[in-house]
C-alpha cells in the first residue's frame, strides 16, 4: 500500500476511533460500538505493521512453526 492510500485509509478509520474516545468517558459507548472500535483497532494495527515492513524492506513468511 502506498503511504498516500495507507494516510487516507487511516483518516478515514478516525471517525469510529473518536466516537468511541468520547462516548466511553460519557458512559455512553454500547458494546457494539466498542467491538467496531476493536476491529479498526486491529486493521489499523494490521496495516501499519505491513506498511512497516515494507518500508524496512522485510519479508514475512506466513505459517512458520516447526513444519
């Protein structure tokens, strides 16, 4: 993912991000909006990762393990 595409993803992921940082201090937050804030926690983290390899030029091998 080029850092343009990966910027915008990102931003666009900021909306569920701050609802549930102002909402769980209210008291408001429900369990399905923090589960939703959960998976884009994961996809975000997903990404970056993968953009961070890439950026440092490292290759991930899936599965490993002791075969």
């Amino acid at each position: 993912m080029r850092p343009g595409e990966l910027a915008m993803w990102v931003a666009s992921e900021q909306w569920v991000m701050e609802q549930v940082a102002y909402d769980i201090p209210r008291g408001v937050a429900t369990g399905r909006q923090c589960r939703a804030a959960a998976v884009s926690f994961e996809r975000i983290a997903e990404r970056l990762r993968a953009y961070a390899d890439e950026v440092e030029g490292v290759t991930v091998v899936e599965g490993g393990g002791d075969g």
